[in-house]
C-alpha cells in the first residue's frame, strides 16, 4: 500500500510537470505588458505568467513577515513572561442562597 502511494504521488507530480511544460510550450508568441506613461514590457508569454506568480508569492511572503516577526518574538519572550500560577480560591461548602 505505502508503494502504491508512493507511485501515485510521482504519477500526480509528473502529469503536473508535463502538463506546465505544455502550457509553456503553447505559449511562446509574444505579449505586450502595458504599465503606465506608456511604457510596455514584451515578453514571451510563458513569462509574463511566472512573472507574475513569482510577485504574487513575494508579496504574500512580505504580507507574512509581520506575523512572523510578532510569533517570533513572543517564542523568544516565552519563557521570560512565565508568570506563577495563582492558587484556585477555595469553593464554598453550600450551594449559593437563593432570592
């Protein structure tokens, strides 16, 4: 069964691949960026697409730093802030009156 799962996971990872590598090969006819002042980038198609995944992931990797920062700093302050645990107060022996 474990090499059953094994192969099909590289069966999966390769008709990915190939598949990405047929998108790529499709779509080398050029592409025209247009940005602003009338500046344009042209470029392969093929591209302009990893272009701008890798932007997308650089900025979801910058909009992560903060939080990492902030878990960071908490893990290095862990064990300073520890703070004693406070005796439970003693329950009383009969139930509450009631009005």
């Amino acid at each position: 069964m474990k090499n059953f799962l094994w192969l099909l996971k590289w069966i999966l990872k390769s008709a990915i691949f190939f598949t990405l590598l047929a998108f790529a090969l499709n779509n080398q006819q050029d592409t025209t960026v247009h940005f602003f002042f009338g500046t344009y980038w042209r470029a392969p198609q093929v591209l302009v697409v990893l272009g701008t995944f890798a932007a997308g992931v650089a900025a979801g990797a910058l909009a992560m730093v903060p939080h990492w920062l902030k878990q960071r700093r908490a893990a290095n302050l862990g064990p300073l802030a520890s703070v004693e645990p406070q005796p439970m107060p003693a329950t009383a022996s009969e139930p509450p009156h009631e009005l």
